[in-house]
C-alpha cells in the first residue's frame, strides 16, 4: 500500500503526547482507567478523530468506536483497536500503540483521499488493565458477552468507587449497546509483546497466533491471632502458612513446564500489627498454560497443596476460583495477511503465542480477530521503564496498515 503516506514519525509525535498525560517521573504513566486522566485521554484521541472526520460513538461501558465511513455500508467495519488506561506505574506503549497505530492508517488514508470498501472502526476499549477496577478486560469481555452489563457498573475498585459511577464522573458514561460491537468483519489489535522473545531473535514482528489459557484464584489462609511475645509452639501463622503456598504456586508451574506460568500479585495480612501473630492472609494466584488440561491439573495441585499446608500448620486454607478463560486461537486467514504483509515488506516476524491477555483475546470469541506485536526492550512491561523504537513502531503500523487494508480493501486512491 506504498500510496498511503503512513507516517512513522507521525505516530511517533502521538505516542509522545499522549504519554504526557499521567506521566510520571521516571518516565511511565499513571492513567488508571475512569479516572480524570483517562477520561483526558480520551478527550485528546476523539479530538485527534474529529480532526480527520470520523465520527466518535460512546457505549454504556464507555467503549470509544471512532468510525470512517466505506464505499460499501452494507459491510461490517473492520476495526482496530487497544486500549489507553495503564497500570500505576505503566510505560507509554502498552495498549497505546495498537490504539494510535490505528488512528494513523485513518489519518494517512484521509492524507491520501483514499476510500476503502468496508466502513473502519478505531476501538479503545474501556479498563483493559484491570489496575483500578477488576478482573481486566471489561468493556471488551462485556462487549463479547463474557461479562454482564450490570455486573460491570456495579464493580467496586478497592476504595469503594463504584465503576458506573466513575464512568459516568469523567463525562465517558454513552448510550450506545455494547454488544453492538460484536458486529464486526474482523478485529486487528497491535501490542508491544510484553516478553523479551522478539528482541532475543532480532525479529521485528510477531504473528500472534492465539492466547494462552488462564485460571485466577483467591486463596484465603485462616489462622489464629495471638501475642508476638507468646510462645512459638501453639501458634497459627496465617502468614508463614501463606508463605509456603506462595512458595508451592511457584514450583507447580516449573513442575508443569512447557508454556506453564505462575504469579502472585498480590497479598494481603490481618491485622497487620508488629506485634500481633497473623490470623488471616489473603493471595491471588494466575495460573496460564497452552495446554487446559496442563492448567488443570496446576489447580488441582494448587488445592491439593493447600490441604497439606492447611493440614500440617493447623490453618484453614480456601481456594476460590476469581477468573477463567480458555485457550483462544486467532483467526488462520488474518494472521496469513500478517505474515505476508510483512514478509512483502522484508520485515522479519515469527508466529508467536501470548501468554498475555488482551482485549483480542476476548474480541476472538465473538469476531475474526488477530494481534501483531512488536519487540520492547528486555521484554519489560508494566514498568515506567517500558520501551520502544520509533522503528519498532513504524514496523509494527507498516504490518497492520498491509493488512487491515487488504481486508477491507481499497475503492480508491
């Protein structure tokens, strides 16, 4: 498509300026979703749309479809999107560069006077992070039909805030039915990889060819509180017997091998006092596999190694499932225009897995859908140290730009 003036540079300045708004001092981002910095952000992207004439549609759930009309209306758009909330100490690329990679394809093609024949649709999709408000993926899992409507305004963040109302606080609450997004020719998403993968090989470009499966769990240890000073021979740690399940959740996924991963992100202890035995600890624990019945058993293990802890520490330890997704595959056609977009461009790629969610991976279920990533220094992300190359980006755009337009195709130019 080397009559679309698609600017690297372009996307470059607007990577820049979007990161000013929540940027930290050590160079990241904190622009937590449905707060005023969001809604910010989005001020500023729906600008940048009004500015080359695509017309702006806010859902219920405050999903942002920034529309560019096609030769033939009869078609569903073909859309691209991310998202532009970020962790609270997030980088500047995570989820920006799939959402303003895709507002330039819209603005070279209005450089361009060119028209395509399906409608496009610029997404950024509503709390992808799930940092404030969770589980992550909200506007693009209800979106789908994962989660319901009401179940996500009525999410609580952990100061008490509800979701529908702080939606509605930023000025970002629309009309519109999120399930109307479900109505699409095919999805294209653009992320940095997250991973150190495509800067180990010197690839350029990865060709996502579906999402790992992912278990989440809250466990709950129960002990008994008692004086610091008392003796260590009757007590009921919570936390030491916590500690060795964080411990156990480690070892499962390197006993399981393969794609097998393992996190704890968060813990939590009563009554949190120096001198106090703990008497409660809370952990969550995200398990993902490309293999389901390879999760599963990780579960199982998890439960079966809460029993021994619970067993031998005189604890009661309980393990609730939190959140779930399957494997998810990407769409074999689109991810073929990936690789030949980039092997038309010379630039070098490798089909890849993530292990990662993303909005795609919810958008899959419902719509053809694919993701490209892009490398990103020593796979760092979730990090104010998150870095890109404005060459890195442009690689990334040059693909998808190939790709969408294929799709959609061209009616003039």
């Amino acid at each position: 498509m080397s009559n679309i003036p698609l600017s690297g540079a372009r996307l470059w300045d607007s990577l820049m300026e979007m990161a000013r708004i929540g940027a930290t001092p050590k160079g990241g981002c904190n622009r937590q979703a449905l707060t005023p910095l969001d809604g910010e952000g989005r001020a500023l992207l729906a600008r940048w749309g009004a500015e080359i004439g695509l017309s702006l549609t806010t859902d219920r759930l405050g999903n942002m479809a920034l529309r560019r009309p096609g030769h033939d209306p009869s078609r569903r758009p073909v859309a691209i999107g991310s998202h532009l909330d970020t962790q609270p100490t997030g980088g500047k690329f995570d989820g920006v560069l799939g959402v303003l990679a895709g507002l330039e394809v819209m603005r070279a093609l209005h450089e361009a006077g060119a028209e395509t024949e399906a409608p496009l649709l610029l997404i950024n999709w509503t709390n992808e992070e799930g940092a404030r408000f969770s589980p992550p993926m909200m506007g693009s899992g209800a979106a789908m039909g994962a989660f319901a409507e009401r179940q996500v305004l009525d999410t609580r963040d952990p100061e008490g805030a509800r979701f529908g109302d702080a939606l509605a606080a930023i000025g970002w609450a629309g009309e519109a039915d999120p399930a109307a997004l479900r109505e699409l020719e095919a999805y294209f998403e653009v992320h940095i990889e997250q991973g150190p993968v495509l800067e180990r090989e010197g690839l350029d470009i990865g060709v996502v060819t579906h999402a790992l499966a992912q278990q989440w769990f809250d466990v709950t240890v129960t002990g008994e509180e008692s004086h610091a000073g008392g003796a260590m021979s009757h007590r009921r740690d919570a936390l030491v017997a916590a500690a060795g399940l964080v411990e156990a959740v480690e070892a499962i996924a390197r006993e399981a091998g393969g794609d097998a991963r393992a996190t704890v992100g968060r813990l939590a202890v009563e009554p949190s006092s120096r001198n106090v035995v703990p008497s409660r600890a809370t952990f969550s624990v995200d398990f993902r596999n490309g293999d389901e019945a390879a999760l599963d058993r990780m579960a199982e293990a998890l439960r079966e190694r809460a029993q021994e802890v619970a067993a031998r520490r005189g604890v009661a330890v309980e393990v609730a499932p939190f959140w779930a997704f399957p494997q998810t595959p990407f769409d074999a056609t689109l991810a073929q225009r990936l690789r030949d977009a980039a092997a038309a461009r010379g630039i070098p790629f490798c089909d890849m897995p993530t292990g990662i969610g993303h909005d795609a991976v919810y958008v899959a279920r419902a719509v053809p859908s694919v993701m490209i990533f892009t490398p990103c220094l020593g796979g760092i992300s979730h990090n104010e140290a998150e870095s890109i190359t404005p060459a890195q980006a442009e690689a990334g755009l040059l693909v998808l730009a190939d790709a969408v337009l294929a799709t959609a195709g061209i009616a003039r130019a």
